[in-house]
C-alpha cells in the first residue's frame, strides 16, 4: 500500500462524511459525495485524492460561506474530527472561503491543530499577500504552538508540495518580522519550521538570510545557534563565505586533507561506495570545522553534477586529525537517476573544495 493509500482512503472518506452529517444536521448536510468518493480513489496520487475528496466536500456542504464555516467550527467540536481529512477540508476553505477572506483564513488557523492547513493558507497569499500576512501576523502570539508555526511554514515561499510564492522568492523580506517573532518560540516544532523558512530565503537571498540570522544571533536564546545552522544549511553546504564565517567557519583556515581513498572502486546500483578521509587542523588555533563530502554524479549527456553531503560538524584543536570511514548507499532513489560511467567523491572543508577520487558505476 502506497502512503498515499494509507493517509487518504475509503476509511479516511468515510469518518470524514460521519463528520460533517454530525455537524451538518442543522444544514441538511447529508454528504453523499464524500461518502461515496472513496471508491474512487484508486490509481490517484496523492494530490489527486486531496482533490477528489476537497471536490466531494464542496459538492456537499453549504453554497454560502457563513454556511459552510457554520458546519465546519461545530465539526471542530467532534474529537473524531482529526487527522488527514483536515488536509481536504482545509483545501476546501481556500475555494469557498477566498470572497471571505478573513474569517476564511481564521478558519485554517482553527483547522491547523487537527493536522494542518499549510497548503490550504497558499491561495490567500497568492491572491492577496499583503492583506493575508496582516491576518497571519497576530498568529505568532497565538497560544497554541500548532497556529505559530502556520504563521511560517504557510508563508515559506518554497513549500514542499505547495504552490510556491513568486512574490516572496523575489521578495521575502514581507515575511521577516514573522520570523523575527518566531525564532526564539519556546516549541522545537515552531523553531524548526523558522529555520526552514530561512533556509527557503537562503535560495534566492542569501545575503538576506545571513543578515537575519546575524541579527538573531546578537540576540539569542540557547536554542538560537541550532536554529540558525538549521536555517543557513543550504549556504553551508555550497560554501558561501557569509554564512560559514558567520558560524565560526572560517573559508581560510589551513588544514591538511589526506583522502578521499575509495576502497570500493567499481560499484553497480544498490552497492556502497566506501572511502576514507582524514583532516588535520594546520593552524596554531584551534578551529570549528564543517567537513562535507561531494558527490560528482555522472548525468545522462556525460557531464558531472556535484551533490554534497554532510559529514561532520566538530572543533578540532591545533594539529589535531578527525578520521572517518564513510559507506554512501546508491540504492535507487525516486529523487535520482543514476548512470554509468566514471563518478567523483571530494572532500569539502568550510566550503571550501579538496582532493577528489575516481570510482566507476554500473547500473546494468
């Protein structure tokens, strides 16, 4: 069973249709759509059935949005009411509700703790970003944790399996102050979805996102440090200067590499590729030090993309010598298509690039 099976499916449909009749009797909300749109869910991705099931509730609840909201705030008052059927439901609110702009977007703050309403936030931004950040704004003295972090991770702008924001990937300083209130929340949870957001902004702003973080870090709490590394991962990873001397990591620090020795030469799909590497710190200080290694994967017309990987993050006193083996599994993956030929492994020291090796992949 796929998870998309196990998280939306007959079961899912039909607790959800037992939900809105409870709510709905006052309405005469008989919801035979939903009921019956379970069994037809077969062959549909996941998105497809969020959009099925966000049709069939639409096809049965209330035209009229007062309406409408009216069966959904009493469906709030059913326990049973949880769960993946909120992310249909909150889908729903974001067609009927967008002429009801506000109490719409209420509404998705009210639905967030059941699951979450992160995608179903998305249309009000695109259709109106300033007038939906003035609603989403007071959500970060919300007391309840679930609704904090919707006021993140609904307007990050490169949400995973959400339409993105092209006002904010070419602008995001609109949703700064949301962060500014936010990194510091007492719930991981919340502070996670910050970092992330940041981490969105690292993509196309990275001078801005070492910017708040810089700020962040002059005024700290003792989980700040983990937020902004969190948060700037991205930039750590490609070596970008900024980032890396903001966090300790100097680009410049001299230090001695002996690797990477593959001791697997000549793998096929499914096997490991193992090496080894070694790095001394060659100052007289000691030094943090962020040592990645880089995946030179061969594409389809021969050309070379590199991948980076983490390895370590540690303090290495002066002529001290970290040493590691490393196993990395090329397993098939949906995320890579993997070729033959001639690969590369590097290691990577604060972003900056040394010695490399050669190994050859088989796929056949």
């Amino acid at each position: 069973m796929s998870l998309a099976e196990r998280l939306l499916n007959t079961d899912t449909t039909a607790a959800l249709a037992r939900c809105l009749v409870r709510a709905g009797r006052g309405e005469g909300v008989t919801a035979p759509r939903t009921r019956a749109c379970g069994d037809e869910l077969d062959g549909l991705s996941f998105t497809g059935r969020v959009t099925a099931i966000r049709d069939a509730v639409l096809a049965d609840l209330p035209a009229d949005y007062p309406a409408f909201a009216r069966v959904l705030h009493t469906a709030l008052g059913d326990e049973d009411f949880t769960g993946w059927m909120i992310y249909p439901v909150a889908e729903a609110v974001a067609v009927r509700g967008l002429d009801a702009f506000e109490p719409a977007l209420a509404l998705q703050a009210d639905l967030t703790p059941r699951l979450t309403a992160e995608t179903g936030v998305r249309p009000f931004l695109l259709a109106d970003l300033e007038r939906a950040l003035t609603a989403m704004t007071p959500w970060t003295g919300h007391p309840d944790p679930h609704v904090r972090r919707l006021a993140s991770e609904g307007t990050r702008p490169r949400l995973p399996w959400a339409p993105q924001i092209p006002a904010l990937i070419q602008d995001p300083t609109p949703t700064v102050p949301l962060l500014d209130a936010l990194y510091r929340d007492e719930s991981e949870y919340v502070r996670r979805s910050v970092a992330n957001h940041l981490n969105d902004i690292s993509r196309d702003h990275p001078a801005l996102a070492v910017e708040v973080a810089a700020r962040w870090l002059d005024a700290p709490v003792p989980t700040t440090d983990r937020v902004v590394r969190h948060g700037l991962r991205t930039l750590i990873k490609a070596g970008d200067p900024g980032a890396l001397t903001l966090l300790g990591h100097s680009p410049d620090l001299p230090v001695t590499v002996e690797g990477p020795h593959v001791t697997t030469p000549e793998i096929r799909v499914g096997d490991h590729l193992v090496f080894e590497c070694a790095v001394t710190n060659a100052s007289d200080r000691s030094a943090e030090v962020v040592i990645d290694y880089v995946i030179h994967h061969r594409k389809a017309n021969g050309s070379l993309t590199p991948k980076v990987f983490k390895l370590t993050t540690r303090s290495l006193a002066p002529g001290e010598t970290w040493r590691t083996t490393r196993r990395h599994s090329f397993k098939p993956i949906t995320t890579r298509r993997y070729h033959s030929g001639g690969h590369l492994v590097q290691i990577q020291v604060n972003g900056r690039p040394h010695q490399q090796a050669a190994f050859l992949l088989h796929t056949e």
